[in-house]
C-alpha cells in the first residue's frame, strides 16, 4: 500500500530538515582540506530500512509473495517509491498483464527517475514479446536509458518490422552494421534483431556468429547454431570447443574446408597461439573472397596488437582495402583503431605512413577525436608538414583532456587554470537541500545503495544550468559525497571550479605520506580521484576496496611487508589504513617501474606483472605518449591517461610553475624491475 502524497512529501521534507541540520553543524568553509564527513553506506538502523532492502532482493530474486508481504512494514517509507517501483517492475519482467500498473505508476510519480527506469524495463519487455506499436510510443517517451544495447536492438528490430515502403534494405544494413559493432551482441534484444534478419535471408548465421565470438559470447554463439545441419552443426561445435584440433585434421588441405567455420576456429585459436593461428590463415588465404580476407587478417591484427606483437601490422596490411567503412566492413571504426596502434607500436618506432593510412581510412568522426587529431598531429610532423601538424593540435587545444592537453604543449601553449566563478549563496544551497531527489539519494547512499543513489542524484542534474551545477556540488560536499560533487561540477561548461573538481581532502595524512615515502602528493590525489573519487567504501567488480581500490590479497602483502601489527581485512576501507596500505603500493610500484609515475601508474591498475610482459617487447626506448596509446587494456589506457592528468592539475593547484604532461611522458625502456614478487 502506498504512502498517501502527503504523508510523503511530509516524510522528504523531515528527513530533508534533519540532514540539512546536520550537515551545517559540521560544515567547513573549505572542501579541501578536510576529511569529507562521508554519506557513507551502513546498517539499516530501522525496521523499515531492514524491510525495504529485504524487498529489493526478493524482487532481484523474484520473488513477488515475499515482496507483497513486506507491504505494511515500509508503508510510510522515504523510499516506498523504491518498493512500489520494485513491485511493477517485477511484473513487467515476468511477463503478467503489467500495462495497467505500469501506466498507473506513471501517472503517479511523473518526471521521476524511477519512471523512466520502468519505462526501460517495460521496454526490454515489450520488446520480448514482439509488441512493436507500444514499444514504439513508450521509446518517444523515454528519457534516460535510450541508449541501452538491448533497447538500442529493440528499436533497430520495432523500425524495420513496422517498416512497410522501400526503407527495409537500408534498415537491414544499419542492423547489421550494430549486430556486428555492439558490445553485447548476445543479449535478449539484439539477439531478437539478429533472429529476425536471419529469418528474412538479410543475415547470414556466418556473420552472426563472427560477431559473437568477436565478443568473446561463445555461449550466445553456441545457441544460435540450430538452423544449421546436423553435419554442419557438428563441425561447429568441435571448432568452438576444440579449433586448434579441428584445424589440425584439415591443415593439409585447408582451401577445401568449409571457410567460415576455418575462419571461426582460425580466430578462437589466435587468441592462444597467435603464430600458429597466422601460419594457418596463410594456407586458407588463396580460398578467401577479399572480404573474408579483411575479416580474418583484420581480426588478426587486432589480437596481434593486443598481444603486441611484431607480426600486427603485415597482418593488417594483409586485409587490404577491406577494411574501410565504404568497404562494408562492419567493425572498421574499432579495427582501424587498433591498425593504428600497431603502427604506434611497430618493431623501428613508429610508422609515420602507416599510421598516416590507418587514419585517412577512419569515418570523419573518426578523425575529429582528440585522440586521433593529436596523433594526426604527430604524424605530420614527423613527415615534415609542420603547419599541417600546427594545425591539427590547435583545433583541439582549447578543449580539456588528455591530448587536448599534449596538443597545447605541441604548440608552446602553457597550462592556464581559469578563474574562480562567483560564489555560491547560502539560498542557492538550501534550493538543493530542499529537492526530494537529492534526499532520497542521500538515503539511498545510507542503505548501502549507491548505485541507486547514483542514478537519483544524477537525474535532479537534468535542465540544471552551471551556476545551479555548482550549487548542488556545495550541497554534496557539505553531505560528504565528493564524488558526486565531482561529478555534478564536471558537467559546469562556463563556471568551472576546479576546487570543487579536484578536492583535496585527508589533506595532512597524505602530505605526511607522500613526505615520509618520498612521491608527489599531486600523483595520489591524482591517482586516488581516478580510482575511487573520494568514496571511502568503494568497492570495484573486482573486489578492490577503499580509497585506493586495494584488492584484499594485496593490502595483505603491503602490510605484512611494513610490519602493520594490527592489520585485519576488516580494516581495510579504514581511510588511515588504505591512504597509508595503497600510497605504499603506489611507492612500491613507482621504484619498481624506475621511479616512472606513468609506468608505476600502469602497474597499480593492470599489475606489475603485465608492465613487466609489455615492457619487454620493446627493442629500444619508446616515446612515453606512444607508451601510453598502445597499452593493451583499454582500461589502464584511459586510467593513465586520467590520472596523469589529473596530477598534472592538483599539481598546478599547488601553485607548482613549469606543469606539463611531457615531464610524466618520459621515454620508456625495456630494462625489467627486479622485484618480481610484487603483486
């Protein structure tokens, strides 16, 4: 049973008072020098609390008896929304007559950001059943979540099935371009999408299939083998399980087996054995259209790339012109990327021409990018077009980001911090202390919630303009949420306030760290904003923990190696015991990388192990911008990317002159660390 609107508004507007009250008590008139009084999650410490979490799993587990009986215990609840949301939403899910209690969820909390989370599931299930004119009328609707992959398919699937006139084949192409460019291909709705244009002969189950297993969805790629024979099934399903055996009984006549089953197992198998799988496609090449010749050699490059290996760009130039977007090559944009890399990379340093191709091939988009405007940029230059390359690092110069910034100091352009905005009134703050949203966040953030907390918060930032912007990251600063402070004042374009995008808290526990292990208290701050953005129990998919996103088994190693008597893993979202347990890991890194912030950086996110195999493959020493372009893991690429700026900024906040990116880019050897036991 719902809470009568009054009765819930009077429950925002008490809680809103009593946090408003406790947070002006402890309120500091600077952020940046004190340890955030953190909304950090804890234990229910209601019955009501403990009821609305025992309701949010049951619906995760589906479990609808147990989720009516909880009714009368959260009546009356800030959150009720939440149980109410929960309620429909797992109708919708397990396909019951959900149309009424949808609507009427609308109807009653309209413009709320649990409206449109329903409004995206219903879609998902809509979009199950094949219901394409509701589907159609609910995306109009839609505000957030557009872009989810699934209901991204769903509505490739809803405009070509209510397509009736000459449009199909052109919507045909367009799915098929996103069935094989998707990150989730596998999933409900583009597997729908992809069933569909099977059906209607606009795709083959080739194609399907090399797009899954291009994802790693071996398992979406072994259910989708049904249409084909029995024989043909079996084959299959041997070069899933077993390629390199299936390619072995072929090898000696491999242009007369069946192509795209050899390109299927060719590909699983250079994933373990690269060289192997390149000596075979060699065989397979002359049975090859040119087509599945850019699709093997392109995929082969990829996997070489990202193993770093010298073989990577005769493979991509074995694809040939395939490659390119008006080739019909669906997966150019990112193949393409990834020849670039390997030309970044090639055995003699960089190849300026090679790179130059790989770039010219890209979609105008493409080429606009920071990233490859910047290394456009490099390219010309080495080739002798100074102004060419001149003009390429100005078009991005102005912008903020990692190459925005090198290509300013390409130019002689020094860092220059903007202003300080005008102030923030005391009305301005209480507008946002006064807002439902940003007090259910607030609770939500209280229960342990934070994702939903995320999501709450970010919707109130919807319409916001700057100085709003900055008036709701005060407000979630005084709450001791950095990160959303961080995250809201990110989205100011004209007022930016950099004390609020780069906080300093735990301000005399890291200087006193950074001056007995002898860093740059900039880098910490850099690399901890990158990792946790200040959120004290952050917790990753990987189990790492805390402020520095310790994983348990190396909080471990550290203390046992400084001799921290009274260490427990209890202990390690402890704000003095992970500052202290992860700067001495980033010590430990920094000397084992040859005192290098931008080497100890890879190695605190990817492991020293992987810097170790990456570095080896060098011949000689490498442009540290190079380094960094070509780090494997997509990943620790944008997380050294970002936190070496990010250092670069706090270090400018200091009041340091001479600030530059180029002085963290130094050349880079292949002269290996000694400690090998680090983890």
């Amino acid at each position: 049973m719902a809470v009568p609107c009054m009765q819930w508004v009077a429950s925002l507007i008490t809680v809103a008072i009593a946090l408003g009250v406790a947070c002006r008590a402890d309120a500091q008139p600077s952020g940046r020098d004190q340890a955030p009084a953190e909304a950090s999650s804890a234990a229910p410490s209601v019955p009501s609390d403990e009821a609305l979490l025992e309701a949010r799993e049951a619906a995760r587990n589906g479990d609808r008896d147990l989720l009516v009986s909880l009714a009368p215990r959260i009546a009356g609840h800030l959150l009720e929304t939440y149980y109410e949301y929960w309620k429909v939403s797992l109708q919708a899910r397990t396909g019951e007559d959900d149309a009424a209690a949808v609507r009427a969820f609308f109807e009653r909390y309209p413009g709320t950001y649990l409206a449109d989370r329903l409004r995206a599931d219903w879609l998902l299930a809509l979009g199950a059943r094949g219901d394409y004119a509701t589907f159609q009328g609910q995306l109009r609707e839609q505000i957030w979540n557009r872009d989810d992959l699934q209901i991204r398919c769903y509505a490739t699937l809803t405009g070509y099935a209510l397509e009736a006139g000459g449009r199909r084949d052109e919507l045909a192409r367009e799915a098929r371009r996103q069935l094989s460019s998707t990150a989730d291909p596998g999933g409900d709705g583009c597997t729908a999408l992809a069933e569909r244009l099977i059906d209607d002969g606009r795709l083959s189950i080739w194609e399907r299939l090399r797009a899954l297993i291009g994802r790693g969805q071996i398992a979406a790629a072994r259910s989708s083998l049904a249409r084909l024979d029995e024989s043909t099934l079996a084959q299959v399903r041997q070069a899933l399980d077993h390629p390199g055996d299936w390619l072995a009984a072929r090898e000696r006549d491999l242009g007369s087996a069946h192509r795209e089953i050899a390109l299927i197992a060719i590909t699983l198998l250079a994933r373990e054995n690269p060289p192997r799988a390149g000596e075979l496609a060699e065989r397979l090449d002359p049975a090859l259209t040119p087509h599945q010749r850019g699709v093997l050699w392109g995929r082969l490059g990829e996997i070489a790339t990202m193993k770093l290996l010298p073989q990577a760009q005769e493979w991509f130039r074995r694809a040939g012109p395939e490659l390119a977007p008006e080739a019909g090559f669906s997966r150019s944009g990112e193949t393409l990327e990834w020849q670039a890399r390997a030309a970044l990379h090639a055995p003699g340093g960089p190849d300026w021409s090679e790179l130059g191709n790989a770039l010219a091939r890209m979609t105008a988009d493409q080429q606009h990018e920071a990233v490859w405007t910047y290394w456009d940029g490099r390219a010309r230059m080495a080739r002798g077009d100074i102004a060419g390359a001149r003009q390429r690092f100005e078009s991005i110069a102005g912008a903020f980001g990692f190459y925005p910034r090198l290509a300013a100091e390409e130019i002689g352009r020094p860092l220059e911090l903007p202003a300080a905005p005008p102030p923030i009134g005391e009305e301005e703050i209480a507008a946002m202390e006064a807002r439902p949203g940003f007090v259910r966040a607030l609770k939500l953030y209280r229960l342990g919630l934070r994702e939903e907390g995320n999501h709450e918060w970010s919707w109130q930032l919807r319409g916001m303009n700057d100085h709003e912007l900055r008036a709701a990251a005060e407000y979630a600063r005084r709450q001791g949420v950095l990160d959303r402070m961080i995250a809201t004042s990110d989205r100011a374009r004209s007022e930016v306030d950099l004390q609020q995008r780069f906080p300093t808290p735990y301000r005399r526990t890291l200087s006193e760290l950074a001056q007995s292990l002898g860093i740059d208290q900039s880098w910490i701050y850099g690399l901890i904003r990158q990792e946790s953005r200040f959120v004290e129990d952050a917790r990753s998919g990987s189990g790492a923990q805390g402020l520095m996103q310790l994983l348990p088994r190396t909080a471990g190693y550290v203390a046992r190696r400084i001799g921290l008597q009274d260490y427990q893993p209890s202990r390690i979202n402890e704000a003095d015991v992970n500052l202290r347990l992860g700067a001495t890991y980033l010590k430990l890194v920094y000397d084992d990388q040859g005192g290098e912030a931008l080497l100890a950086s890879a190695a605190y996110n990817a492991g020293p192990r992987r810097l170790r195999q990456w570095r080896a493959t060098l011949k000689a020493p490498m442009d540290g911008a190079v380094f960094v372009e070509t780090i494997p893991l997509n990943e620790t690429r944008n997380y050294v990317q970002r936190v070496l700026l990010n250092t670069m900024i706090y270090a400018a906040l200091e009041g340091r002159t001479g600030v530059d990116l180029k002085s963290l880019l130094r050349p880079v050897s292949s002269n290996m660390p000694a400690d090998t036991d680090l983890p």
